[in-house]
C-alpha cells in the first residue's frame, strides 16, 4: 500500500519589530500608496541583532511539533529551505536538530530561494514515501534582510523576515485520504540572471545584496505559476473549482491574484499575508499556511495547493489534502 505523508502540525515565528511603509518613506524615495498599489505589502518584520535564521527556525519549528502532539525524539529528520543561513556551515538544520533536541538523524538545508519550502516538502515527502523516514520537520526560514541593500527602493520595500514549519509524517489511517498527492518542481537556469545576488562565498567572499528585475520576474511568475499549477491539478484529475485553499507564495497581489484569475478561484480562497509579512521568500508559504490552520480557515481534509516561484529561476507546486 502506498505511503501517505500528511502535515501533523504547523507553526510559524515573526521578529519583534515591525516595519511599516511609512517607515519606508523615511529610508527610501518611496510612498506608502506605490507600495501597496504594486505590492499589496504594509508592512514587514525585520529581524534584530539578537534574531538569526536559526533562531526564528527553531521558534516555528518548536510550535509545530507542539501543534502535531509528537515529541522530539518522534523526528527522524529536518530540512530547513534557506537562503540566508547563519553560517557558511553547519547548517540551520543542524542548529534546529540541537536546541529541539532531535536524536541523530538527518539534516540538511535545501537552496532554492522563494520555491525552496516547495522543494524541501517534497524532499521530506519522498523520504517518508521510501519508508527512510516516519516523521520529518520541514521549515522554511530567512532572513531576508541581511541581504538587501536598503538605498535601493525596487527591492529593499519588498522582502522581510520570519519563519514557519511542518511537521510531516506518516499517515497511520489506512481509511483516510489525507496526505501529499503530488510534487512538482522545476527549475531554468538560462534565466538566473533576473533575480540573484551580486555575491557569494566563492566569488565575493560575501554574500551579496538582492538584485532583480522586476518585469522580467513579474512576466515569467504569471506564465510558470499558471503552467505548475495547472500541471499540479491535471496529474490529479482535477480542476481549480476541487480546491478549497490556495496557499501561494507571499511575494505579489499582483502575481497571486493574476494566478487566482486563472484558476477561476475567488480571492476569498486564497491565503493572503503578503500585506502583514512582506516577500519571506522560503518562509512565506508556511508562515501563510500556520496563519491559516491556527484562525480556523484551512481544516482538515480540505483540498490545498501550495505553489512558489524564486531566484534560480525556480518553480513548484504541489497539492494536499490537509
């Protein structure tokens, strides 16, 4: 019989401050309305010095596994998606393992910018599926942050900080059709160029700031998002009218509503936080995902399709019913 791996428990964690656009005006030649009109974004949360990737990870990490009612010892595996990890190495994953206190298993990060949750829960899934593992904390966490260049008004507004978690596990309910039914990742690298940093350990020596062009990620998010989400509901034998939730990645309204459009699901099905959040990038679809399991919108055995374009350029879907 076939492996099912459900979503047992979600979690998620915020910095401490919070940034709002008028707080932007006084940084950046920028307004309030250019911002919310091209971004639907009003705030961010920008993490302290006192606030690391690992810790915001271990944070959201930690609620999950309370949420999923297992215990840490219960875990056979992490995998953080990151691009911003505290260090070169080890690790975020790792960090998360120890302050948990996760018994030895593995643990890794997973880099694939924005798309990187998508790609992490297929990972833990596969893992679950092969029967390597029965219960797999995912997370997706950065800190955005730390690689912006805060003079530079196209992309510093966008991007804030934070963290959220599942964890992931085996479905022990044979009569349940709970569980992950598919997987759908891709990347091209012949557009790597459009959103990247202008750094790296082996080039720089540092890490880079954010550099995008923001119509060229703009026009291909809109096609592949489409193209990923459809293939997602086709391998399923189904249409956007069968879904309950749209989770996508909290990057646009733009891009997240021109994908609603084309799905013909309402904005009301969609899980939306880009507003409170800002671009999270591999945090955001968790972050969204806990927001809405914990004030009663996503319940169990609804439909969710979960999908996320990043730097790379990379895109994935998948599809569950929670």
């Amino acid at each position: 019989m076939r492996i099912k791996s459900i979503i047992k428990g979600t979690g998620s964690c915020l910095p401490e401050k919070a940034v709002t656009n008028k707080d932007m005006e006084a940084l950046v030649d920028t307004t309030d309305e250019w911002i919310v009109q091209r971004t639907g974004i009003h705030q961010r949360h920008i993490a302290g010095d006192h606030e690391t990737t690992s810790s915001l990870a271990i944070n959201a990490a930690s609620r999950a596994l309370e949420a999923s009612g297992l215990t840490a010892d219960q875990i056979d595996g992490v995998i953080v998606a990151t691009t911003t990890p505290d260090l070169t190495f080890p690790s975020v994953a790792v960090h998360v393992q120890a302050a948990l206190g996760i018994p030895a298993g593995m643990a890794f990060d997973v880099q694939a910018v924005c798309t990187g949750f998508v790609y992490a829960l297929s990972t833990a899934h596969s893992f679950i599926q092969s029967g390597q593992a029965k219960n797999v904390i995912v997370i997706g966490a950065e800190t955005m942050s730390r690689i912006l260049d805060w003079e530079d008004r196209t992309t510093c507004v966008l991007f804030g900080d934070g963290a959220g978690a599942v964890v992931l596990g085996v479905n022990e309910d044979e009569t349940s059709q709970r569980g992950i039914l598919s997987t759908h990742l891709y990347a091209d690298g012949a557009h790597k160029d459009i959103l990247c940093t202008s750094g790296g350990v082996s080039k720089t020596k540092s890490a880079g700031v954010i550099e995008m062009q923001g119509r060229e990620v703009f026009k291909h998010a809109v096609t592949l998002m489409h193209d990923v989400v459809d293939e997602a509901l086709k391998a399923n034998d189904m249409t956007g009218a069968d879904l309950d939730w749209l989770v996508p990645h909290q990057a646009n309204v733009r891009i997240i509503s021109a994908t609603a459009d084309k799905l013909g699901m309402p904005m009301e099905k969609v899980v939306l936080t880009v507003g409170d959040h800002g671009n999270t990038s591999a945090a955001s679809i968790p972050l969204a995902l806990d927001v809405a399991v914990r004030d009663g919108r996503v319940k169990q055995d609804q439909m969710v399709l979960i999908e996320a374009l990043g730097g790379g350029l990379t895109w994935g879907a998948a599809l569950l019913k929670f």
